[in-house]
C-alpha cells in the first residue's frame, strides 16, 4: 500500500506498489472461512452503485468501507489478510485522504504490520517480501498521520526501513516497498526528535551508501541526510563517518562539477549542509573535492546569470571559505590566474552589497530589512574573508599587491553601502540577526582599515556603540533570568567591535566620539561580565578580555584627565587589582600582562583615591606586578651570557613585550605617587633579587633592560631613605657602572 509523501515529502510522489498476485498464496485467498459472498456482494453493490450514479469514485469508497468492516472484525486471519489485499488493489495510498487513512488504522492498528512481520519469514507458503511489502504499505501510510508518524511502535522500525532503503535487508523487495520505506523516513525526519532518531540508528552511513551506489530512490536518501545533516550532527557526523562523508561528497561535487542543467543549481542550494565543519588544515582526500566544487562555481559566477541562479552560487562560496580559508580560491586554476577567482567573488559579491544596501529605508520591507538577507549575508562572509586575506602578508595571501589594492577599493565602496544601511536602522531592528550580521562586517573592516572612510566612520560610531551596549545588556538579562530559545536574537557584538575599538581609540577625531558615547563605562562593564565567565578553557574570552584591556589602556594613556575623574577607571582598578593575583596563578602569561600593566597605569593616575591605598587587596597587586616583571628575565647558566629572557616568557613575548616594558614604566611612576610602595617593595625582597641578578652578570645587559629597570631603581631610591642605603650596600654604584646605567650612577654619585 504505497502512497505519497504528504506533509513530509511534497515534491516525491512514491509510486504505488504492483498489486499482490494472489496466487502466490492460494492457501490463504482461498482458505476456508474466508467471506467471499461478502466481499463479492460488496463488489457488485459498488458497482452497481457506480453504474447507477457514474461515479467510479464512490464505488471505490464502498468497497473500501465494506473491506474495512471486514476489516474490523474478520472471522479469522485469512479473512482479515484478503480484505487488505483487496483494499491494496482498489485503492491505493497515495488516493486516499487522510480520514481514510486513519480509518484503516483504525481497523487494523500497528498489530497487524507487526504481525506480517512476525511471521515473514514462518509462512512457507507466502513469500516474505509479499508481507514485508504489505506491512510496509500500511506503515507507510500511518506515517502520513502527525498523530502516529512518532508512535514507538513506528518509531522502533526505523532500522527496518533503512535496511531495505539501502539495500541491506535479507528481504529482496520491490521498488514500491523501497519507496514506502523511503517514506516512513522522510516522515520521520519531520518530526522534531527525528533527526536525532535517526543519526542515533546509524542512518548516515546507510544513506551515504544508497546514494554513492545510486540504488533505487536514492534522491530521498540525499533529502534526508541533508535533513539530518541540518540539524545539529554536522561535525558530529563529520567525527563519526568521515570516511563515508567523504566519498559522499566527493560523489556530489563530481555531479556538481559535471552538470550542464538545472542540477548543478540544485546542488548548489544543498552542497553547503555536506561541508565538512572548519578545519585548519585540509585532509589531502578532501582535495578532489575542493577541486570539482571550485571548478563548478567558477563556470557558474563567471556566466551571466539570473538573480535565482546566481544567490545559490553565493551562499555556497560563503560556505566553502568557512570550511576551507581562502587559500583556495588564491590558487591557480584552469583559465584562471592567481587571486583571479577570489577577485571575482569579491566583485560579485561587493555588488550584490552596494545594489541592496544603497537604497532609501523606505524601499525596504515593513521590518525594515532588505530583501535576500540570507544572500547578503553570504556577500558578508565573502567580504570578511577578503579584508583577512589583504592584511596578511603579501607572500602569504598569493595576490598581487595591484590585485589587493583593487580589492581595497572595491571593498571599500561595499563597506560605505553598509554604513549607508546602518545608519538608517531603528533600535527596533536591533535584534535582526541581519542587522548584526551587517554591524559584523563593518567590525571586520574596522580591525583591519581605519585610513579610510574616516567620516563616514565617526558618523556611525553613536549607532555602533547604542546598538553593542543594547545587545549587551539585553544578553545579560537574558543570562540571569536564563530565558528559553523563544526570546529575542542577543549577539555578543562588543567581541567583533573591539579590535576595531583599538584603532580608533588611538585617534583624536573618534576618540572624542567615543568617550562622549561613555566607552569607558561600558568597556568595564564588558571586561567585568567577562571577568565573571572566565575559565581555563576559553580561549575567546580570554581573547576578548585581553582586546578589552587594550582598548582601555588606550583611553589610559592618550586622556589621563579623563582617566582621573571617570568613576569607571576607580570600578575598573579594584577588578584589575582582584583579579591579577588569580590570574598570576594560572599562568596566563598574556592575559596577566594586560591586567598587570593596565592596572599599575591606572594606579598612577587613580594615587590619593581609597583604590590604591596601603591596603591587603593592593598589596596582593604589587606583589603580583613585580612577580610578573621580575620574572621575564633570568641569569644564564653560562655567566658569559649575562641575562637572557625566561623560556616560558620567550613563547609569547611577541605579544607581551610592549605590555611589559609598559608596565615597568607604569610602576616606576606608582613609586613616585605611593608614599608607601617603595617599602613594601623592599619588604618583598624584589630589589635584592633584582640587583643580585645585576650583579650576577659579567656582561652589560640588554640596553633595553637597562633601561626599563634604571627608572624603578632611581624611583625606588628617591622615594625612600631606606631603598637608597640598601642599593648602596649591594655595590649599586658598580652595577650602574657595568650596566650603563648612567643616571643611576649620577643619583648615586659615582661619576
């Protein structure tokens, strides 16, 4: 009894099974007991009915209902089997409406499939693909039912149907039974928990085999991998099967490659759910594939093309650089140079941008969104893998520095359409994804190129700030009263704006904006929620942390007035002086650079406030600064190579080094305003390692050390009588002498 897919599958009619030749089974069709008076009676009343009202249909409805009330109650199992063979015959499946089908449930329930499978393979006289056909014709159209198609009792056949689906059943079957076990599957995956049911019965595999060897409705096995896939067991799958999602793409990116017609734009709209998840390097059986995907969208993005046909081919782009980097599409390829193909997605892309966005509010939708935001939003993603690859190094991105200076222009004008559409936003568009998916490329533009578009950028920089502090208070709120999946879109923007927060900080002209916005405060209100979200294992926390540090420390140096009467520099240098000595403990080098050396400048500027007092908490600080000053050097086991930087500091001391050298002159000029520091850092015993380190070496050290630790031992010196007599004692003045450290010398009246 096979049937069309219903609600599950609306562009797969199934066909309907061959009717059952009774004469494999003469023992049952004519066994006794069984009603044949009846069942011919209600023929020939149906037809006579049909003749007297011309209507074939309702002679069909006739028998059906006299077979169902045999149905409901048969003398015995022959009885019931030859009114549901009689039923398969007059009507099938995919004619009838959903009542009927819930009035053959009605009368036959899931006992009798469960039965016809019971004993398939008991009844000699019966072969077992009859009943297997027959059981699966009934289940198949039960799961066009929302009410049963997650009933156990269907639910707990799904290995059954993925058997005879993929060719591994014992039972050799007809192409309607693989159409009705095709069926029941795509149902199934419709329902909420059947994605999950199915990868949980090891479908993908099975599938994955269906479609590689192109058995018989295969189409339906690649609609539900792609349901499947699209869930949530993308990587998961990619982990588990690798090898037989490998070959299943490598199986679709040769159809796509190959294809002239509609197919190869079919497949461009499914090819992005069979990408493997991103990877930093790309396994050498994975390359066959890139290649056919690469050769089939460069003949796609380089023909004239209709908006339908063109946005598939986009999407999938934006898919291929999140699996795969841009390296691809730099390489070198038939008909194409160097850098020439990502050149002609940028393009493609930067027009598709400046042609939607470039429009007045009005034109838009009433949400106020354009309309393709999904296509716009792979532009985006084009876009933002064009900006990484042109900041990297020429040699390293495989473009021409001409190629990437156009590139540049072009991007630029796509970024300006952007502000354009930004700035015409209302706050109640602020939680549409695309609008963040928008204020995302513009952060992206800002990390990596400030020298442009500066008006234009100042002049977005209010709806920028309002729109982060927006999403990041309503984020927590959201994370305190832990709201369900229903609530609003809240995106961690802050996490995109920062790095571009670093460039403009250091500017007069959007530094004044931003600080007129309040920046400040809700930079330390950012770094205090993170501060609260900070474990071992999260590396982008610590990475926005460390960004966040950044961009205050720039507000720090460049406008000390302000530092000193912003109340958020005080919150923000009790946090820093509670955190640093946690961090110290953990051993997170460049994070505990960030707060040591933000902390110790704020401290300069915050002397005289309660923060900076002779305190327990600030103690902890300056002992915790100096021990991660003072242990990026040590003595050489060969004393004939004086001071070299600790192993464990050489690892990162490309991104700490500045923060270092920033933070010794911070705490020489914490020395100078904190009456009370210089004895507590003699208490410490930091300045009688330091100089027994000094004296240790035979050779003049670095220049650059020299000179980061001459002013803390001047200050030192200066500020208390004690530090003075001490350095005295520990031969200072011929330390001074061999390190060349001429103004300590001078202080210390050594000529």
């Amino acid at each position: 009894m096979s049937q069309s897919s219903g609600a599950a599958r609306d562009d797969n009619k199934t066909e309907a099974p061959e009717e059952p030749d009774t004469t494999i089974c003469p023992h049952i069709i004519k066994s006794p007991g069984l009603h044949e008076e009846d069942l011919g009676e209600a023929v020939r009343d149906a037809e006579a009915s049909a003749t007297e009202h011309s209507d074939k249909l309702a002679s069909q409805n006739a028998i059906l209902q006299r077979c169902l009330q045999i149905l409901k109650n048969p003398a015995n199992d022959s009885e019931q089997f030859a009114a549901l063979l009689l039923v398969t015959k007059v009507i099938q499946a995919g004619t009838a409406d959903p009542g009927t089908r819930r009035q053959i449930f009605d009368a036959v329930g899931f006992s009798l499939p469960n039965r016809l499978l019971a004993t398939m393979n008991t009844t000699p006289d019966c072969p077992p693909q009859v009943l297997c056909s027959l059981a699966v014709s009934l289940l198949a159209a039960f799961s066009t039912d929302q009410d049963l198609v997650s009933h156990p009792q269907l639910l707990n056949k799904v290995l059954l149907f993925l058997g005879l689906a993929s060719g591994q059943s014992q039972v050799s079957v007809d192409q309607a039974t693989i159409q009705d076990s095709y069926q029941c599957l795509l149902a199934i995956a419709c329902t909420p928990e059947g994605p999950r049911i199915l990868e949980a019965r090891s479908a993908i595999p099975l599938l994955c085999q269906a479609y590689c060897q192109n058995m018989q409705g295969s189409e339906h096995a690649l609609t539900l991998l792609n349901r499947i896939l699209n869930w949530e067991a993308g990587s998961r799958a990619w982990k588990k099967y690798p090898a037989e999602l490998t070959q299943l793409l490598q199986q679709l990116s040769m159809e796509f490659s190959r294809a002239e017609d509609q197919q190869k734009f079919t497949l461009c709209e499914i090819l992005p759910y069979f990408l493997p998840p991103p990877q930093e390097l790309l396994p050498a059986n994975l390359q066959p594939s890139l290649a056919n995907l690469s050769g089939g969208l460069q003949s796609i993005l380089g023909s004239k093309l209709s908006i339908a046909q063109r946005d598939p081919a986009l999407r999938l782009a934006a898919c291929l650089l999140d699996s795969f980097g841009p390296e691809w599409a730099v390489m070198k390829s038939p008909g194409m140079m160097s850098g020439q193909f990502l050149a002609l997605m940028v393009n493609l892309a930067c027009v598709e941008v400046r042609m939607t966005l470039e429009q007045p509010a009005d034109t838009f939708s009433s949400g106020g969104l354009p309309s393709r935001t999904d296509t716009i939003t792979a532009c985006y993603r084009i876009l933002e893998f064009a900006m990484e690859t042109c900041s990297q190094d020429p040699q390293e991105r495989g473009l021409t520095l001409e190629r990437c200076r156009q590139m540049i222009l072009i991007l630029e004008e796509a970024i300006s359409a952007i502000i354009f559409y930004l700035m015409q936003v209302t706050t109640a568009q602020y939680h549409e994804p695309f609008i963040f998916a928008s204020v995302r490329a513009l952060c992206v533009w800002l990390a990596e190129e400030t020298s442009s578009l500066k008006q234009e950028v100042c002049a977005v920089l209010p709806f920028l700030i309002d729109y982060s502090r927006t999403l990041f208070e309503e984020g927590k709120k959201k994370e305190k009263t832990k709201e369900g999946t229903a609530s609003p879109f809240v995106g961690d923007v802050l996490r995109f704006l920062l790095p571009g927060l670093c460039h403009l900080t250091a500017e007069e002209a959007p530094r004044r904006i931003l600080l007129s916005l309040n920046l400040s405060a809700l930079i330390y209100e950012y770094i205090e929620y993170l501060c609260s979200r900070l474990r071992d294992s999260q590396k982008q926390v610590e990475a926005s942390l460390q960004t966040a540090c950044s961009v205050f420390l720039n507000l720090v140096i460049t406008e000390p007035d302000h530092t000193r009467t912003d109340t958020s520099s005080s919150s923000l240098l009790n946090l820093v002086m509670e955190m640093l000595p946690k961090l110290s403990q953990k051993h997170k080098l460049v994070l505990t650079a960030n707060f040591c050396t933000l902390g110790l400048l704020l401290a300069r500027l915050l002397a005289g406030t309660p923060g900076v007092l002779d305190s327990t908490i600030s103690r902890l600080f300056f002992r915790s600064a100096l021990s991660f000053l003072s242990r990026a050097h040590v003595a050489h086991s060969d004393s004939a190579f004086g001071i070299v930087r600790s192993p464990s500091y050489n690892e990162c001391w490309e991104d700490i080094s500045e923060l270092w050298f920033l933070g010794i002159q911070g705490l020489a000029g914490c020395l100078m305003v904190l009456d009370w520091l210089p004895t507590r850092i003699l208490e410490t015993g930091w300045l009688k390692e330091t100089l027994g380190l000094l004296e240790g070496c035979s050779i003049p050290v670095d220049s650059s050390i020299a000179e980061a630790l001459q002013p803390i031992l001047i200050a030192l010196i200066r500020s208390d009588p004690s530090c003075r007599e001490f350095v005295i004692q520990k031969q200072g003045a011929q330390i001074a002498c061999r390190h060349r450290m001429s103004e300590l010398q001078e202080i210390l009246h050594v000529g």
